[in-house]
C-alpha cells in the first residue's frame, strides 16, 4: 500500500477514528524519546493550578 492510498484511507475513517489514529502515531513517534516522557509525566503530576489552562484558554492559544 502506498503512502497516498494510506492517506486516502485515513480521510474515511470518522472523527473518533482519526483521533485514536493521531494519539496511536504520536505514541510511535515519541516511544523512545525520554526528554519527553520525563516532560509531560512532570506536566500531568503538576498540582499547581496557576500553570494550568482553562478549556477557553486554551482554545484561544490554539487559534
């Protein structure tokens, strides 16, 4: 299967199916890169609710 027919079969999946797909490739992407799982174990495990975003807030920093 080439790349372009991988792409096309990805633009049929549904919205739930592209969203598993996405989080299944960063998942490969990031598997062996220790600077980041140290990173974002230390960003869920932070208690301190001034670093965190409210779900406006965030929408506005991803716009």
């Amino acid at each position: 299967m080439s790349f372009e027919q991988i792409k096309r079969e990805i633009a049929l999946l549904d919205e739930q199916q592209q969203a598993e797909l996405i989080s299944y490739t960063l998942e490969l992407r990031y598997a062996h890169d220790v600077g980041y799982h140290r990173e974002l174990t230390d960003r869920l495990n932070d208690k301190d609710n001034s670093h965190w975003l409210t779900p406006d807030e965030f929408e506005r920093r991803l716009n």
